[in-house]
C-alpha cells in the first residue's frame, strides 16, 4: 500500500510539474506576441517620405476676405508626419468678382495663390511653397464644364496630406468661398503612396443657401484627369443646398451622384465625412467647390503608405497567437 500511494504521488508531482513549464511557456509566448504587436510600428522601416509626395493646389479667385478677425485656416502635414497649422489672414476679397479668363481673374488667383505659399513658408520650417501658373478649371453651378483658364498654383514639396484628421475638419475655417483643385505627385520610381480625397465636416453647420456674394450656393466633388477632363461623366457631383439642409444631407446627395457616375464613394454618417473609396489615380486632380455661408466644410487629401515591414511584424504575431490557441484546444 505504501509504494503504490509513494508511486501515485511522485506521478501527481510530474504532472504538476509539466503543467507548469507548459503554462510558463505559453505565457511568455503570449508576452513576446503582445510585444510584436505593441512594437511593430516603431520596428518596422519606413520609407522616406520626403522623396516620395508633393501637393499642388490650383486656387480661383476668392469670394471673400480673409482677415485677422476672420482668418483661413488649414493644416497641412510634413513627409514626417509633423501637423502644421497655416493661418491665412491677408488676402482681401477682389470687387467685383472678375470674370473667369479675363485678367483680373489671373491676378486673383495669383494674389491668393501667393498669400497661401507665403502663410506656408512662414509658418512650417523650410521654403517649400513656391507659386507656378498653370491652367485651371472653372465649374458652372450645376458641375457640368464651363472652361479652362489661366490660373495659378501653389505647389508644395515634401508633404502628405491637407486636412486630415477630424481635429482638423472642426478647426479648418475657410472664408474664400471658391473653386479648387489638389493633386498629389510622386517625386520616387517606386510608387509606394495611393492618395485618398474626402469631403466633410464636423456635423454642426447648416446651409444658408447663400454664397459670399449673395448669390446661390453650390458644392461640389469630383475627379480631372490630367487633361482636366470630368472623370465619370459630363459633370461634378453637384449640390445647391437649400437654406437649412444640414452638412450630412448635401454629402449623401454628393454620393448618391458620385456612385451614378461609377465613382464609388460611401457618406459615413458618424463620421459626417464622404470618402472616395478607390486613390486617386496618379495625375488625377481631386477638384471640390464649397461656397455656403453656413456650412464648414473642408476637402481632405492625403497619401496612405503601406509599410510592409509592419505588415509582417503583425502577421507574424497573430500567427504565433494563432498557434497559441490551436495549443490550448488541441
């Protein structure tokens, strides 16, 4: 009776003993993959961000006046991520408002793509802004295609992005009222950013169906290609917001338009912001007109880059959690 209880005892201890190195070894795998997970981002390379994105802004003339007690206000986003706020607050409105292709729409244009790089280069580190003419396109109110003109552009080197988060769509504040284009353009062999473009706002702003001049209101969102052809169709989506429809009700009637025109795009109704769902093809111009009084909506551009080595750092971890679990039932 002894030997078969000292037997039976020394077998229990064994047992104990192997469930614990078991349990010991699965928790410092599970410790080591909630590291990966944790780390994976700062580990992982990056690519050099600088070489890869500059942003051009087609501006038209302004409607109204930015001034220090009503400033433009923006944010812009550095190849290293940096967030800069560009205040704006200098430009007066021209009177009257020139007609598209005459001479006084070029020096508009040219006075307020000049007081946009000068903004930027006095209040984010480098002179990267510098101001090119180019050609521009001009919308009638309905979207469908007036004409291209002579206008002006800001081009920006060694940034990601405009307006990119939802801190910025609540702070962004633009008194211009006016029609303007973006496009991104890799300055790398290796295309590595896919530009994504959005429209939206914070949820709070209600349309006063008016513009600066007291005219009809309109916004829009569409594509140009690099001929400043309409992508999609023979017009811009396009609304001329009644007083009192509210910013979630113009951009679910802009996509509604946008997907007729087999640009698939989705209104995100907590988030109060439209988002084209494929990039931007490359040379494409993301164009956007906002000219209501009340409403405070602001178009997004930026890049998404795939970092691969993060990628695999986080795949490699759930593989290893995976297994874990296949352990446990198995």
């Amino acid at each position: 009776m002894k030997k078969t209880i000292r037997c039976w005892s020394a077998g229990r201890s064994q047992v104990g003993s192997g469930l614990i190195a078991y349990w010991a070894a699965r928790t410092t795998q599970l410790v080591l993959v909630s590291m990966i997970c944790l780390f994976a981002p700062f580990l992982a390379p990056r690519p050099a961000l600088s070489q890869l994105t500059d942003l051009d802004i087609v501006v038209g003339p302004n409607k109204g006046a930015a001034t220090q007690q009503n400033p433009a206000i923006f944010f812009l986003y550095d190849d290293k991520g940096m967030r800069f706020k560009i205040t704006v607050d200098n430009l007066p409105a021209p009177n009257p408002f020139p007609t598209p292709g005459t001479q006084a729409w070029d020096d508009a244009s040219q006075a307020k793509a000049q007081a946009i790089a000068f903004a930027i280069n006095t209040q984010m580190p480098g002179e990267r802004a510098t101001v090119l003419q180019t050609v521009g396109f001009v919308p009638t109110k309905d979207g469908r295609k007036f004409g291209v003109v002579l206008q002006w552009e800001v081009h920006i080197e060694n940034v990601t992005g405009i307006d990119l988060s939802r801190q910025d769509k609540m702070q962004r504040r633009s008194p211009f009222g006016e029609t303007d284009q973006s496009r991104l353009t890799n300055r790398s062999t290796s295309k590595v950013s896919l530009p994504e473009g959005s429209l939206g706002g914070d949820g709070t702003t209600v349309a006063t169906g008016l513009d600066p001049l007291g005219d009809s209101s309109v916004i829009q969102i569409g594509l140009l290609d690099p001929q400043l052809n309409i992508v999609g169709g023979d017009h811009l989506a396009s609304v001329s917001p009644e007083a009192g429809m509210t910013e979630d009700d113009v951009l679910s009637a802009l996509d509604l338009q946008l997907d007729a025109m087999g640009i698939p795009a989705t209104f995100d109704v907590f988030s109060h912001e439209l988002t084209l769902d494929n990039p931007v093809p490359e040379g494409d111009f993301l164009i956007w007109t906002t000219t209501d009084t009340g409403l405070n909506l602001s178009a997004d551009f930026g890049v998404v880059v795939p970092v691969p080595g993060t990628l695999l750092l986080l795949g490699a971890g759930l593989a290893a959690l995976a297994g874990f679990g296949r352990s446990r039932c198995c």
